[in-house]
C-alpha cells in the first residue's frame, strides 16, 4: 500500500501544483508539500514567489550536472488575520468580535486611499507600499465588502481572507511586471469600470462577483515566461493544452484551484459552483492577447449594428470580457507617473525574465521586443500603444462615452507623445520617427469622476 501511493504522488503531482491525468477538465490542486517527491521527479525546490515550472537546467548541455536540492517544508500562513488574532488571544488581549475586519488591518493612510478606490489615478504602487505588500489581498476584500457581495452570498470573511493570501501568494514576486501589484492595479481598474452608468445599473452581483475574482487571479502563477517560450521549450503545459493559450488556461484552472482548496463557496450548489468556475474560466481565457482581434472585431460589429442589450446574460458577459481585457492593457491610459513605471516594468520582465537574454544564453532564438540591444522601452510602448490600446479603448469609448473614457484616452495621448518624444532623442531627430505612430493631439484632460 506504502509502495502504491507512493507511486501515484511521484506520478500524479507536477511543480506547485498537481492534477488527476484521469480529469479531463485538468482542474488544478494546489500541492502544500511533500518537496522530496518534487525534487526527484526533476523539479527544483519551490520558493514562494518563485518559477515553479521553468528548470533551466534543461538547456545545458551536460545532462550529468548535479544539483543538491535541500528539502525544505512548503507552509502557508493562511491569513494575516488569523495570525493576529492568535497573537491577540496569547497576549491576553480581547479581540472585539467585529464583521467588519477590515479596520483591524489597515492603517490610517491605506485605509483614505480606499476611499478614492474608484479614482482613475489611484496609485497602486503607494497604496502596495501602505499595505506592506498586500495590496491585492486589502484591496480585494475592500471591493468585495463595498459591493456587498459579503452579505449577498453570505461568505464566510475567513474562508474570503484566506482564499485571497493564497491568491497573492502564488504571484511571483520577482516578476517585475506579472506580479500580485499587476493583479490589484487590474482589480481597481475593473471596479473603475463595473462603476461605469451602462454597466453600474445592469450587472447583477453574480457579474460583479465573477469581474472581482477574475481581474484578481487572470495572471496567477504566471512564470514571467511567454507562450511562445513555453511552445519552444516543450514545457508540459504547452503539450497539455495543445498551445492554445497555455498561459491563460493555467491561470483559470490554478484559480479553480484554489476557489476548491480555500471552500469559500462551499455552500453553493455543485451547480451554481461549476456555472461559477466556468464563466471565471471565459472572463480569463479571454485575456489572451492573440485573440484581441478576434474580440475586437466581435465587439466593433456589436456596436455598428447596435444590438447589445445589457438585459441579456450572454451581452453582460461579453461586456465584461472586454472591461477585463481594458483593465488589463490600461496602463498606458493611467497618468504618466504610473504608466512610466509600468513601461519600465514590463519591458524589464521581457529583457530578463526567460525571453530575451535567457533564448539568448540558450540558442532559442530571440522573440520579438524581447532583444535589449535593439528594443528599447519607447518603441516597445508606441507599437503597443498603436496597434493595441487605441483600438481597444476607441471602442470602449463608443460604447461607453463617459468622462472616465475621454480621460483614458486623453492620458493615452499624451503618454504617446511622451514616449515619442523620448524616442526622438534617443535616435538624435525627430525626422527619424516611423510615419505611422501618429501623435494624438490632446486639450487638457477632463477630471476623471471620483467614484466610491
């Protein structure tokens, strides 16, 4: 029997996470521990906020390195709150027995911020720096609590506490750009959104509930890796699902991961439960950027012909798929404080982290944007701007002209004209410049709406 389940473990589980190969939808379990059955099937010990699934031992040429590999046990604080409560209890301090637990955790400074949640120019990365890093757990929570999706679904905040460090956790914290920081910037953003008239007097708290968890989980466990390098790696994940937005299928089933590991919605129905993990699965799957044409042309003849009823379940849902894709590539429409730091962050993750000079140092062949010698963060950011956000956005704008609209698009100008400007110098004249990045002539911009 020992012999046995020993073979399922070395067979079964894969990296950080593992999966029944008899599943057919290969729903994710998270894996607590065990490193030693990791370790030997070829998996370096994880490190939380580390690559679980890139070894790039792999790519020498001498199969025979050796590499010491120390066990080490996996643990998991399971919440911020917990901890101090315990901590309270051993200290012989009361704790008050409060629903709202959130005023025991934010300090005075995070707690104004969240006051303006719903300002466009939120600045995550000061709010990330109040919360001591937590900004996606404390912003997640808050937005569930002032949406009343607590009371409606009557969710345990434990369970919701607990499910949302665990989140938080499986971001990689070196990752400069896919990262926790990410998620809670694209989270704001999608509240920002959900507050929007057309859509804030249509969506049902299901709509809501789903738009909050997928904008808080569309890049978890992202390896800081793209598709392509995955695709030219041969990594299982790319054979398990055969290429096709690798990424983002990962990122869906480590969600329904962790929803099943943390029960928070245990109380549903199994029904109401896979309905759930399904349409988060749709809201993610349709982050992946090799489809934005695809999306893009779906919601351009909607708005031509003028037949989206918000009435119907299946346009909301469709609405909200294109919200989450805005909130996701909106940096570029942020102030040029934030979007600058983006800029920089991405551009770094695409230097370093495992597509340019890691294809580099192993022969895979550079892709593209990804070579520091003949990218830089200005033209990355003017195509990306061109054939990506201002397409998507001039969309959203028709189909939602509000003054949060016009001050995307109007910050989306001048960061344009920015980066072009810094391009000019880099290459000594602005005669230089590629013809097709139009500058976006810009007024000043309208006060976006403060919304609670």
């Amino acid at each position: 029997l020992l012999l046995t389940c020993l073979k399922y473990l070395f067979f079964q589980r894969r990296g950080a996470i593992s999966y029944d190969s008899s599943d057919q939808t290969a729903l994710y379990i998270r894996m607590l521990g065990d490193v030693r059955v990791r370790s030997r099937a070829g998996f370096e010990t994880e490190r939380r906020g580390s690559h679980p699934y890139i070894d790039f031992r792999i790519f020498h040429s001498n199969s025979e390195i050796e590499v010491s590999v120390s066990a080490r046990n996996v643990r998991r604080l399971l919440s911020f709150q917990r901890y101090l409560r315990s901590s309270r209890f051993f200290r012989g301090i009361t704790v008050p027995n409060s629903s709202n637990i959130l005023d025991d955790d934010y300090n005075g400074q995070a707690k104004c911020m969240l006051e303006k949640v719903g300002n466009w120019n939120f600045d995550i990365f000061l709010f990330d720096r109040l919360t001591n890093g937590n900004s996606l757990v404390s912003l997640t929570f808050h937005l569930f609590n002032l949406h009343g999706l607590i009371e409606h679904f009557q969710l345990d905040t434990m369970k919701l506490r607990r499910f949302l460090v665990m989140v938080q956790e499986d971001y990689h914290s070196q990752n400069p750009y896919h990262n926790a920081v990410h998620a809670a910037d694209v989270t704001q953003a999608m509240h920002c959104y959900l507050k929007e008239p057309k859509l804030s007097k249509s969506l049902t708290p299901w709509d809501v509930l789903l738009s909050l968890i997928a904008a808080a989980t569309h890049d978890l466990d992202h390896p800081g890796v793209n598709q392509p390098f995955l695709i030219k790696t041969n990594h299982y994940l790319a054979t398990l699902y055969k290429n096709t937005s690798v990424l983002e299928n990962h990122h869906w089933r480590s969600a329904v991961g962790l929803l099943r590991e943390s029960g928070l919605f245990a109380h549903m129905s199994l029904e109401n439960r896979q309905l759930m993990e399904s349409q988060i699965g749709d809201l993610i799957l349709a982050t992946d950027i090799s489809q934005q044409n695809e999306y893009l042309s779906m919601f351009r003849s909607h708005l031509d012909r003028g037949d989206l009823c918000l009435e119907n379940a299946n346009h909301r849902h469709f609405i909200l798929q294109m919200a989450l894709k805005c909130a996701d590539i909106c940096n570029p429409c942020r102030t040029w404080e934030l979007s600058k730091q983006w800029s920089e962050k991405v551009t770094e993750e695409f230097f370093h982290q495992g597509k340019c000079d890691i294809e580099k140092k192993y022969h895979l062949g550079v892709s593209p944007l990804c070579d520091r010698q003949t990218e830089t963060i200005a033209n990355i950011q003017i195509g990306f701007m061109t054939y990506l956000v201002e397409p998507l956005f001039g969309e959203w704008a028709r189909f939602s002209n509000t003054r949060l609209s016009q001050t995307m698009l109007g910050h989306l100008g001048l960061n344009k004209a920015s980066w072009k400007g810094v391009q000019r110098e880099q290459l000594g004249s602005g005669d230089d410049v590629d013809p097709t990045f139009e500058e976006m002539d810009s007024d000043i911009l309208p006060q976006e709406p403060r919304l609670s």
